[in-house]
C-alpha cells in the first residue's frame, strides 16, 4: 500500500512539493493555517507564479489525489509521511533564521501523532536544530518513539521547481542515530523517491547536521561565486576592462565552470540572502564565526552593485534624478518568477525614488507583488508604457522579452536615448548602432 502525504506549510516549498508528490501517484493532504491560501489552492489557482505548477496542481486535484485542510487534526490521521515545508524567513533586525513558524508546526502536529509515521523536515534551518525538533516530537508525540524524524533538505530553483522536484540532481536524507530508527526512515524515503531512484538520482544519506549544512553550504558556495565575477566587474570598472569576455574565459577553465558566472546587479530572492545571514549567525553561536567571515564580504559586495547601478543611472543624466524619468524594466529578483523577496531590481527603483526620480516599473509576472511591496513606484502595463518619456531606461531582470526588444521600439518613446543594462544581457553594439548612449556594469 502507498504511503499517504501530507506537506505541512503550502508556500513555494509546499504546495511545489505537494503538487509534484501528487501527480507521482501519491495521496496527499497539503496543510497551512492560512484559511485563504488553502481555499485558493483548493480551487486551483496557484497563489504564486511558478511556470508548469498550476497544471500539476488542478491535474492533482482533478484526480482526488490532492487535497488541501487547514486541521492538523486531519492531517495527523490521513499521513504515512509528514513533510515539514514550513518558511525560515530572517529575524527582524537580525541575521539569525526565524524558527518560530517551523517550530510552532512541529509543536501543533507532534501532539497528534496517534499511529506509526514518519516527519520529513525539508525546511532550511539552522544546524541543530532537527536534532532539539526530533526531541521535541519524541516528548509530544502519544505514539512515542514510533513518530520518526528525517530532514531531507530541498534544492528548489525559482522557475524550474517542478523539474527540480520530478528530477532532482540529488536526494540527501538526514537521520537519527539509532539504527532501527534511521533503517526505517530511509527505507519509507527510498520508497517515496523510488521513481527518481530509477533514474538515477544520487541517494546521499547523513546525519542531522550533515544534512542540514548540505542546504546553505551550497547558496553559500552558489553566492560567493555570483560576487565574485561581480567584484571582478568593480576592478573592471577601474581598469576600463570587459567583465563580459573576463568571465567568458574563465568559463573555460573546467575547474571554475561558466554556470553562474554572469556578472550584474546580483542575487537576491527569498533563500540566498536570508540563508548566507542565517549561516554566518549560527557559525558565531557554534564558535566559528571566522570560517564564514569571507560571506559578510559576498553580502557586502552584492549590496554594492545596487549603489553601482544607481550611480550609473544617476551620472548618465548629469549628477541627478530630480525632475528626471526614469523607466525600470524589472521588478522580480529573477525572471520566470513573481517574487519581489529582497529583489534588487526593486530596491534600486525605489532607490532612484528616493533620490527625487520619477520612475515607473513594468515586470511581466511581478506587478501586483511589486505594487504591494513599493506602492509609492508608479507602473506601467508594458515595457514601453514604463520606459514612455524616460531619460534613462534601466534593465533589471533578464526576462526573455526584455532581451529580444527592438531599440528603435523603444527609442519612439523614450525622452533619451539613455539605457543601463544592469544584467549583461543586451548587445551593446546593436543599441548603440540605434542612437543609445549603453552603460552596464562592469564594461567600458
């Protein structure tokens, strides 16, 4: 008989998983405490904009293999296998992760655990903490020790989290240290996971803390190399050198990689920032804050693109943005996404607002976020509308349509013909063969 579901926690993280999980085959009960986005969900329509989910989603549904509830009470009855999805957002004011949510769900399910069953935390937290959650549930559980927890971190990409889900590059199954607990655990995730098993997909299996390190190791890692090619384009800058064709030879060097070597305005979303903060924190509770000190200089460096941004805008109209328009084409930290979390695209806008610019913002999928996030940024219905009048027009995001605009399009509306391209990702000759004055980070 199959193991039935539940995903604790329907953000990105759960109702992703949840949907994935379903249309596996898989029964599955998806909890949150948040009546509105269960009712959403139940309906079909996706909270967020992820390319690929919401058919997955209504297919589930359609199927009656997915479902959505607000009781833990029902949860704890219908679930084999509880996945914890549950948010690790930064502490207001600090760098340390906020556990409240995670731990508030453990405390709420555990009471109610009655029967045999496994917890499968896939949240990213702090080390340690799977060890103190798994006493927790051995306290709280009624069934006692037969309550199991694993933590089974999760690699989700924004815009590709149905494939990193269906096809992941790698499984990691944190366990207990007692024998009979763990062989259980992992025997019950092996089975889950047996279809991307069959393809392939790398099984590691670790302890606790392994486990949890595997998550923010890998953003840390992820992270340092975005700022590295970024602070190679601040020497490039000094030096009147091409960050481009800089990071274009280095991708040939197979011990370097071109993956994520793309210089500009930098990361930001929901997990890298949050998460290298929340490393550096628990590095210092351990004692070891100075193997991580190299990380507040990769924040550091990433926040300073944004200025470098705003500056290069600023000294394309003279010195100033008071009385000058400026159009922004982005909103989102990334394209193929609507997250505005910690988006640098948006802090610049709001940035150039506050230095006295008029600026409007268009984003293919990130409108509504983007308006709830920075009201007082005025926005437009298309890229043209947003860069209608402007003096200088900004590229923010590397969404597709960005890329392939026409330059004489957008020089129709524009007040100057002023453009910075903030993520590489236009051809300089060909606007500048257009009558545009091209500026971007890290080039001459």
């Amino acid at each position: 008989m199959a193991h039935r579901l539940t995903v604790i926690g329907t953000g990105y993280l759960g109702a992703t998983h949840a949907a994935c999980m379903a249309d596996l085959g898989f029964e599955v009960l998806g909890l949150d405490v948040d009546a509105e986005r269960i009712a959403r969900l139940a309906a079909g329509d996706l909270p967020f904009y992820e390319p690929g989910l919401e058919p997955l989603l209504r297919r589930g549904l359609e199927s009656g293999r997915l479902r959505f509830t607000t009781s833990y009470d029902e949860a704890a009855e219908f679930g084999d296998v509880h996945f914890l999805c549950v948010g690790t957002p930064q502490k207001a004011g600090e760098y340390a992760a906020d556990l409240a949510y995670v731990e508030e769900a453990v405390t709420r399910l555990a009471a109610r655990l009655r029967r045999p069953c496994l917890v499968v935390g896939k949240s990213t937290v702090p080390v340690g903490t799977a060890d103190r959650l798994a006493r927790r549930i051995a306290e709280l559980a009624p069934v006692g020790g037969d309550a199991v927890l694993a933590w089974n971190p999760e690699f989700l990409r924004e815009g590709f989290a149905c494939k990193d889900t269906l096809h992941p590059d790698r499984i990691v199954v944190g366990l207990p240290a007692d024998q009979g607990a763990a062989g259980h655990a992992e025997k019950v995730l092996r089975e889950v996971y047996a279809p991307m098993l069959a393809e392939g997909t790398p099984f590691v299996v670790a302890d606790y803390p392994t486990s949890e390190l595997v998550k923010v190791s890998a953003n840390a890692f992820l992270a340092t190399k975005i700022s590295f090619i970024n602070a190679m384009a601040e020497v490039c800058e000094a030096a009147h050198a091409d960050v481009t064709k800089l990071s274009e030879a280095l991708s040939y060097d197979d011990r370097i990689g071109g993956r994520f070597l793309g210089p500009g305005l930098g990361f930001g979303g929901g997990c890298l920032p949050k998460d290298i903060r929340a490393f550096m924190a628990r590095a210092g509770e351990l004692g070891v804050d100075q193997a991580l000190t190299f990380l507040r200089e990769v924040d550091e460096i990433n926040i300073r693109r944004r200025i470098r941004m705003v500056d290069l805008a600023r000294e394309l109209l003279g010195g100033s943005f008071i009385g000058r328009t400026v159009g922004v084409l982005g909103a989102a930290f990334k394209p193929d996404s609507d997250d505005v979390r910690d988006s640098p695209a948006l802090d610049v806008a709001a940035t150039i607002r506050g230095q006295g610019g008029r600026v409007t913002v268009f984003d293919p999928r990130a409108m509504d976020n983007a308006r709830r996030a920075q009201p007082a940024l005025a926005y437009g219905e298309s890229a043209l509308a947003a860069a209608r009048g402007a003096h200088v027009v900004l590229l923010l995001t590397e969404w597709s349509e960005f890329r392939r605009m026409d330059p004489a399009d957008l020089a129709e509306v524009v007040a100057e013909r002023n453009i910075v391209d903030g993520r590489n990702a236009l051809d300089p000759e060909r606007w500048r063969s257009a009558g545009w004055t091209y500026r971007a980070l890290g080039r001459p």
